[in-house]
C-alpha cells in the first residue's frame, strides 16, 4: 500500500507520519519547498509532541520520504491524501478551497492506474463533487473515486489521537474506495476502533458539526462563567455539576477567553455560510461565533479594570501566547485580540511563551519577547496568563510577588485556585471563580 500526502502542514505531516509507522509506504508532498528541506534534514517545521521521534524512526526504515515533487509521489499511489490548508476565504467567511481545487488539478495529471483521492482537509460540504469534477475535465480518462475522509485529531495531542482515535469517518458510496480504505486503515480495524462508511457529503457535514459543537460546548461555559460573575457562584464547581452527568460529559467545559486555533473559529464560519446558502441556517452556531468574537474582544477589558481602569505607562507581563498549550501554532489566537489591545491602551507587553515565540513574533509586533516565565514580570504591573502551559501551573509565587511592581494576577485559564491566591497576597482575577 502507497500513499501520497499532499500537504505537510499539522495534519498532512502527523497524517504521514502515522501511517507510515503503521507499515504503508508513505511520500509526504508539499510546495514549500523550506519546509521539506527542513524535513529531509530532520528538523521538524512544527512543534508536535513525539513528532520528531515518529518521522526519525521511519524515515531510518524508508517508510516515509519527502519530496516537493507531486507527479511521481501520485503517480505510483494507491491513495492521495489532500491535506492542504481550508482557512477562511476574505471578506465571506467561506471556506477558501483554492488550496484544494490547486491540488485536486495537480493530482489529476499525474494519476496513473485506479487510485484513490481522498480529502483530509476540512471541505464543506460537496466539495467532494467538485473534486471529483476536477479532476475528470482535467483527466478523463482517469480512473479514481474521490473519499472524504476528514481528521480529527487534535494539535498537542496529534500522533495519539491519530493511533487511537475516538473513530474514523469514510464518506464513499464506491466498494472500491472502501476496500482501500480499510486496508489503509487495517492496523485500526485490528484494535477494533469504529470505523463508520457514510455517503461522502455526510462525511463531509460530521467533521463541521463535532467541531461546531465543540465551539458551542466552550461558548456555553463561558457565559455560565460570566454569570457566576455576577452572581457569585464558581464556574469550575459548575462545570463540575454538569460535566458528571452522563449525557453531557465534562470535556470542553473550561472557562477561558474564548475559543482559537485553526478549527474551530473558521469551521464555524463556514458551516454558518453554507448552512445559509442553502436556507437551513444555524441560529445556535451563529450565536456561538458573535458571543466568541466579542468574548476574545472583552479580555483585555479585564486587564484594564483589574489595573485600576487604565494601563497608561503600565507593563503587562503575558504568560503563554499560542491558542492552546503543547503547539505553536498561533492561528486566531485570543493572544492576537488581547495583546494588540493592551497595547493601545497604553501598556507595554512583555511575553513568554515555550514554543509559540518564534510564530508569534511577526504577528505581535513592539512585544518584548522573554527568555523564561518569570523575565516578563520583573518590575510589570500586572501578570496575565493567556494559555495554560503546564509549566505555568505551578510558578514560585514568592518570587512572582517579588518581581511584580504590584501582585495582580490576570488568570484566563483558571490554573490557580482563588482562595490560595488571596492568601498568598495576590489581587487575583479569574474567570467565573469567586475570590471570597
Ligand atoms: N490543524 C489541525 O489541528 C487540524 C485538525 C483537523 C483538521 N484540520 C484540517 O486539515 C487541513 C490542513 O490543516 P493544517 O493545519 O495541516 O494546515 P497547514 O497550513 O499547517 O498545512 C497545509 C500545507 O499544505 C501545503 N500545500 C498547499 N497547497 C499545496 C499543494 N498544491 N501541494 C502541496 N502542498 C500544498 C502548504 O504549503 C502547507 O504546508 C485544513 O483543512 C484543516 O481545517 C486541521
């Protein structure tokens, strides 16, 4: 079994180099002709946790191999992974699939013998049918089956959630494609993961809806958190209380300054355009994108009132940068709301973050980046915690106090416990947790 991965970007790479330390003979594409230099070096163009491990060991047996040229890694395929980025199209908020109608006409000159392309990358629904008719004008005589077959994985977490996942969607109505799909998939029918074939648009609408619903899940919990504000009750107690329950399930429950990354702000996006393209729109989820935009908007509001009302010729000092903690990856942020925010309003930015700086760099232009946790705070007015690193979970609070102009503390991850952090001497301010 070959497979040509076209795309090594977080999905294509993890996707790659998954498979092939299941034993299928992997050629991982991509334009970017740096970042498969890097790879053919060794050097990982993201940080993924046991990546480097994963592609070393099977790059040593052969398994996996890199090329910036497509025709040859199609050519001698039995399945072509499109991997290619889907970001947010400008000015709609549509899904831009340029990336992957490119790739879909690339594929389509190089086939040779049946083979089958199938879509990792998050494409709405029917694309697949675009795809397909791609590629039968630019090659009629080709013979293929176009498969969705969308990821899941999470970044942080990636080779696990690939090795063993929750289940595998393949949208195909062909027993040709599918046959493929299971061998491809072998070594996960073995440890008997669900593996559920559905129609391809199908397939294609699963991947929107778990993503939306997990946006929505956050979304709720973050109002609830607000209204604990109000009304003195803890948000983590609350989530506690419901997440117990069976039918609804504690996962993605955590308060915070809104959901990032690059899923869930522009799957949401684009599930809310094609649902309103075909006149079914989504009330819930279109509520869930305003209430998060404007969610990641307010934080640096916090900032602001825990600092007195003004941050005039203050110094913030951030913890954490990247939309999660254990990635780099940057995408829609809410460090790129808040941060940009505190600064016109008059503070200095000082930052830290374990592996998200050298990303962050470019899109948080004037922040004066740190070399530890504790650099930014030396002499700063306030600490604000923007991503919940585990190294930021259990910091030297006497040395914090010591370093702080003043002891506030900003926690927009809820990593500290209110009651310790008041008595410790801190001006504390969490999302949704009472202090007293
Ligand atoms: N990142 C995630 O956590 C995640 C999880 C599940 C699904 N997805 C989906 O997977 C898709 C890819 O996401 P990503 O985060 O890996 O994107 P990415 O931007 O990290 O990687 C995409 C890569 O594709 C390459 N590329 C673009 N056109 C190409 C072409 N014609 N030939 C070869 N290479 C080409 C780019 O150079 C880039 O390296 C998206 O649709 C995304 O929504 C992402």
């Amino acid at each position: 079994m070959r497979i040509a991965m076209i795309g090594t970007g977080y999905v294509g790479l993890v996707s790659g180099a998954c498979f092939s330390e299941f034993g299928v003979d992997v050629v991982c594409v991509d334009k970017d002709a740096s970042k498969i230099d890097r790879l053919l070096d060794g050097i990982m163009p993201i940080f993924e946790p046991g990546l480097e491990d994963l592609v070393a060991k099977n790059v040593k047996t052969g398994n996996l191999t890199f090329t910036t040229d497509l025709v040859p890694a199609v050519k001698s395929a039995d399945a072509v992974f499109i991997a290619v980025g889907t970001p947010t199209r400008r000015g709609d908020g549509h899904a831009d699939l340029t990336y992957v109608y490119a790739a879909a006409r690339e594929i389509a000159q190089a086939l040779d013998g049946y083979t089958v392309i199938v879509t990792k990358s998050t494409v709405p629904v029917g694309t697949g049918v675009e795809v397909e008719k791609i590629i039968r004008e630019a090659n009629p005589e080709a013979d293929f089956d176009v498969v969705s077959n969308p990821e899941f994985l999470r970044e942080g977490a990636a080779i696990n959630d690939f090795m063993r996942p929750d289940r595998v969607v393949i949208g195909t109505s062909s027993e040709r494609a599918q046959e493929v799909m299971k061998q491809v998939y072998r070594p996960l029918y073995l440890i008997e993961t669900p593996i559920l074939f559905t129609k391809r648009v199908t397939a294609e609408l699963t991947k929107y809806a778990g993503n939306t619903f997990l946006a929505t899940k956050i979304t709720f919990i973050n109002e609830i958190a607000d209204l604990c504000e109000k009304v003195g009750a803890d948000v983590q107690d609350v989530a506690r209380g419901i997440g117990l329950d069976g039918r609804i399930g504690g996962k993605f429950l955590h308060a915070g300054p809104g959901y990032g990354g690059s899923c869930f702000p522009k799957d949401t996006l684009a599930l809310v355009h094609t649902a309103r393209d075909v006149g079914s729109p989504l009330c819930i989820i279109e509520a869930v994108v305003d209430v998060n935009d404007r969610r990641k908007k307010s934080m640096a509001g916090r900032v602001i009132d825990a600092c007195g009302g003004s941050l005039e010729g203050k110094t913030v000092a951030v913890l954490g940068v990247t939309f999660k903690p254990n990635t780099d990856d940057m995408r829609d942020s809410p460090s790129l709301d808040i941060i940009p925010t505190l600064q016109q309003n008059g503070a200095t930015v000082r930052a830290y973050d374990p592996e998200g700086m050298a990303e962050a760099r470019d899109l948080l232009p004037d922040v004066q980046w740190c070399d530890d946790a504790y650099q930014p705070m030396h002499g700063a007015d306030v600490l604000v915690i923007i991503t919940e690193w585990n190294s930021f979970r259990a910091l030297d609070l006497e040395r914090i106090k010591s370093l702080l102009k003043t002891p506030i503390l900003v926690d927009l991850r809820n990593i500290y416990i209110p009651e310790e952090m008041r008595q410790a001497g801190f001006d504390y301010h969490s999302i949704g947790r009472p202090t007293a």
